[in-house]
C-alpha cells in the first residue's frame, strides 16, 4: 500500500481543514495516510478517519501551528518562543529565519508522497507549509495545494 504524508497547521474551523477532512476520507481506504500537525488543538481532530495515523512534531514546532492566544494557555514560554520568531521574521525574512528554526526537525520515515495542505502565508507571516514537504521530507512525490491566488501566495 503506497504511503503518503498529509501536511497541516491544525484542524481548526474552517474551510481549508473541512476540505482537508474529505480528502482524508476519501484517501484513507486505498492508501497507508500519516497525517502531520503543527497543533495538537481543534474542533476538528475528533473527525479525522480511525485509519489515518495522526503525528505530532515536537511541541517547540507548534509555534507555527498555534496562535499567540492557543500558546498562551498551553505554555508561556511557547508563547515567548513564538514572539521571538516572529521579531527574527520581520528582521531576517520569513524564508531564512524558518529554514534555520526547522533545521534540526526531522520527519521520520520514508513516503510516496508527501502533500502540504496549507500553503505559505503572505509576506511576514509563519506560515511555511509547503517548503516542510521540500525541506524536510523524504518522498517521490511533493505535492502543495493552493486554496488561494497561486500568485499572490
């Protein structure tokens, strides 16, 4: 059965997650699917299919999953963590403060393909989602959807 990484920030409310359940769904059955995310909090996480096998990086990585009020509860010093980053993405850019905040994140395992859901937010913002799958996976297939306008992304 062909393996495949689903990449996303979380399963809150909202149009990209709902689309990202039904695509999970209706992959589940045929494919072996590990779904990655950057939160361990959402409306949505108790819908995501009993076959689909859920990852959870290292809590320091859910600065980029989580909001500033989500990290707040969860840890303050997470919340610190994420101020910090965000004060190096509006000094040194998004692209280089981000690639050497993941360097020593590791996805385990090897997949067929890999599927970032969400893609890079707008200029300053944390939101990276398709360069984990470039960056840090090992698979055949890199695959990134675009639920916006791919030029302005």
């Amino acid at each position: 059965m062909k393996k495949i990484l689903v990449i996303a920030y979380n399963l809150h409310i909202g149009g990209i997650q709902k689309s990202l359940l039904n695509l999970l769904n209706y992959l589940c059955n045929d494919y072996d699917i590990t779904l990655l995310l950057f939160s361990n909090k959402g409306e949505y996480l108790s819908e995501i299919p009993k076959r689909v096998r859920i990852l959870f990086p290292n809590k320091k990585y859910f600065v980029v999953g989580m909001s500033q009020k989500e990290l707040l509860k969860e840890s303050f010093l997470l919340f610190l963590k994420r101020l910090v980053l965000k004060a190096k993405i509006n000094v040194f850019g998004r692209e280089k403060t981000l690639t050497k905040f993941l360097k020593k994140f590791t996805i385990p395992g090897e997949y067929d393909a890999c599927i970032s859901f969400q893609q890079n937010g707008p200029g300053k913002s944390m939101l990276f989602g398709a360069n984990y799958c470039s960056l840090k996976v090992n698979s055949k297939i890199k695959v990134a959807f675009l639920h916006s306008d791919f030029e302005k992304a």
